[in-house]
C-alpha cells in the first residue's frame, strides 16, 4: 500500500465507528458532507508526538515560544514575509482571530468592516457579537465570484477600520490571484483600513496555483495585516483547536494580545506538541499525497455533477469545499431537507454563508471514493426523482 492510499481508507461504516460529531450530526444512514472536516484518518507523525508529550508528562503550564518560533519559521519560508515569535498569538483554531481582529481594530461606536457574500458564516458573526457594522462586499456567482475592486471601493467611509478577506475562499473555492490581492492591498493602504486574513485553506489549492499572502506583497500592507492560519483543514485535526496569528506590527500584536488575554490561554500542551510536526517537512507526503487525493476527488465531482441536469457550478481553485447552485425550483434550505430525508446526505445550505448563497449547498468533498461515489449516486439518485 502506497502511503497515500491513506486518503482512500475510510469506509462509511469506519466513519461512523471513529469518534468526532461529523457523523453524529445526521441519523448514521446520512452521509455527512457539511462541516469542513475530512474523512482521514490522523498521520502517525501527528499521533506519535501527542503520545509521547503525554508519556513525558508534558501537561503543566508550559511556555509557548518554541512553538511560536517554528511558526514564525513557516511564515518567513511560506507565506514569504518576515516573522519573529512575537510576531505571533497562539489562538484555538483560526475563528477567534475574527473576532480578535475586530476588537483591536473597531473601537469606536458604528465602526465598519467588509465582509464578503457569501463568507464563511463565522465572520458574520464576529460583527454580531461585536455590534460592530458589516459592509457587504457582494461576490457574484454568474461573474465567476470576481473580487471586483472597484465595488470595494464603493463601499468604504470614514468608519470602515477592517476588511476581512478569506484566502482560499470558503464556500466560493476562489483563489486570490496577486492581482485580486493588490487591489485590497492599494485600497486598505490608500483609505489606511486593517486587514484580517483568514489563510486556514492555504494547502488546498488546485492545478498548480500557488497561494499568496496578502502581507507579502509589501511593506504598507503587511503592518495594516493580521493573517491567521491553522491545521484543521489540512491534517483532520480541529479537535486540536490549534491556530496562530500573526502581525508584524508591534502596536497591533501587543493591543491583539491584551484582547485576546481575558478571554483566551493560548491552547493547550498537546496541541503545542503535535504543532512542529505539522509545521515541518516531516508531512510534506501528507500534504502533497492530499492535494493528489484531492484533484482525483474533484475530478470526480466534476464528472458526476456535469452529467446531472440542472446543476452548475464554480470551478474549485482552492479549498475542498464545493459550492454548487441547483435550479429546481426549491431554496437551499428545501433541498438540503429534501436531500438528508429523501436522498441520505447532508451538505450544508447556500444560506449559511449569507443571501447570496441562495440556491447553493455546500459540500465538504475531502473523503474517499467509495464514500465519495456512494455520496453522489444518492445525489443523482434524489435529484432524478425532482425531475419526474
Ligand atoms: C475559512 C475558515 N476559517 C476558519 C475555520 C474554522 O477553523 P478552526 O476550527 O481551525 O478555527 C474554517 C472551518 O471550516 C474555515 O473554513
């Protein structure tokens, strides 16, 4: 068995027996495809280095600056600009970043941020709970999802302090071309708005397309950036609930820190044990095997949705996450119901991400094939019943 058979290995019934509430959400004889959660099993690098932090005992307080080093190593190497650990904030996961860019950056009553629709349903509700005022950047699917600059611009005033931007973009799968990135950059720069950047996707992207930071581009727009990364997405592992943010901005990180210190502890030791492997070349198979698996698996999808009637769809640059609209008749959250009891499989409403995602589901496709064909026959077999 070649090691990246692992991509292939779970079964429907191995799913429902591995513990995770992906496959509890649904009675077991739904196939779950709504949360960004892959079906693969863990790597035993990441296994070996929980066990052996826990064999050593390493569960006291302990430092985090190692950990912030090897991170702050990544970015310099990856993401291509320069960081130091004091660059960075260990947070559980990529989602408190939102709402920490937030607070360090809107204090002021009726402050404004840009958010994309759709978006990922977690920065919305980050400008909830900080009753902070979302400007919503519309991205439109019969436009291919364009980033279209000049309507950006409309919408800043004198109280926007932030932009999110989600790169690789959750639920469209765009990709931010350097273009697309230097447009928010001149924007962000030129009206001096902060600027969030959600990375956590940055692994997954397709037919050889390199992700780009938006803090790389040049020195003005990395001191307005706070970027956040993670490793749910590419290792299976958000039980971990281990993310990192970075600002090379002393000003921001130090006020980033004081938000985040009532709320916030960092994660915990077995997280900081697993993260250098992740970090390091040690999962280079894992994550070139991954984007092998993941092509075949696209490939697949592809096939399958172009020969069923009524569906189009936006090509995947980047992430796994497939955004599909269906014309029958029936708004995202009828055919979602309609697809968990009458077909068996449960993605998640077009809705979720905002209006625009009306008449979308989003499917989670980072899984094997057997799951995967057995997924989409029942897909094909509910919607043929629609048709009649
Ligand atoms: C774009 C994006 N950001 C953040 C998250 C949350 O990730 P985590 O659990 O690592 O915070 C997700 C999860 O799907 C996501 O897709």
């Amino acid at each position: 068995m070649s090691k990246i058979d692992i991509f292939n290995e779970r079964t429907i019934e191995g799913c429902l027996a591995a513990p995770g509430s992906k496959w509890r959400r649904h009675p077991p004889d739904v196939i779950p495809m709504f949360v960004a959660d892959p079906d693969f099993p863990v790597a035993d690098e990441i296994k070996d280095a929980l066990i052996k932090s826990v064999r050593e005992e390493d569960l006291f307080y302990n430092t985090d600056v190692e950990i912030r080093e090897a991170m702050a190593d990544k970015i310099t190497a990856t993401n291509k600009f320069n960081a130091t650990y004091e660059d960075i904030l260990i947070t559980q996961g990529v989602s408190p970043g939102m709402w920490l860019a937030i607070r360090h950056a809107c204090k002021e009553d009726g402050d404004e941020v840009v958010v994309t629709n759709p978006m990922y349903g977690p920065f919305s509700s980050a400008v909830r709970a900080t009753k902070t005022k979302a400007l919503i950047w519309n991205l439109d699917f019969e436009d291919g999802y364009r980033f279209d600059i000049d309507a950006l611009k409309e919408l800043i005033t004198p109280k926007t302090k932030l932009i999110f931007v989600c790169n690789p973009h959750n639920p469209t799968g765009r990709m931010m071309t350097k273009e697309d990135l230097k447009g928010i950059a001149d924007v962000a720069v030129d009206k001096n708005i902060e600027v969030f950047c959600d990375e956590l996707h940055e692994d997954i992207t397709f037919d050889g397309r390199k992700h780009i930071s938006i803090a790389s581009l040049n020195p003005e727009i990395e001191a307005l950036t706070m970027t956040s990364w993670g490793f749910s997405k590419t290792f299976g592992v958000a039980g971990l609930q281990v993310g990192y943010m970075c600002s090379t901005n002393k000003e921001t990180m130090d006020d980033v820190r004081v938000q985040s210190r009532s709320a916030q502890r960092g994660t915990s030791t077995l997280s900081k044990a697993a993260a250098p492997v992740m970090l390091s070349s040690a999962l280079d198979w894992w994550r070139e095997g991954l984007l092998v698996h993941m092509h075949k698996i696209r490939d697949i999808v592809y096939k399958r949705f172009d020969e069923i009637e009524g569906v189009s769809y936006p090509k995947l640059e980047g992430t796994y996450l497939h955004f599909p609209k269906f014309d029958y008749g029936m708004t995202s959250n009828e055919l979602l119901e309609y697809l968990v009891k009458e077909g068996k499989i449960g993605p998640s409403s077009g809705t979720g991400f905002g209006t625009n995602g009306e008449g979308h589901l989003r499917f989670c496709i980072a899984t094997s094939e057997v799951i995967l064909n057995e997924a989409l026959d029942r897909l094909e077999r509910a919607l043929n019943k629609l048709k009649r």
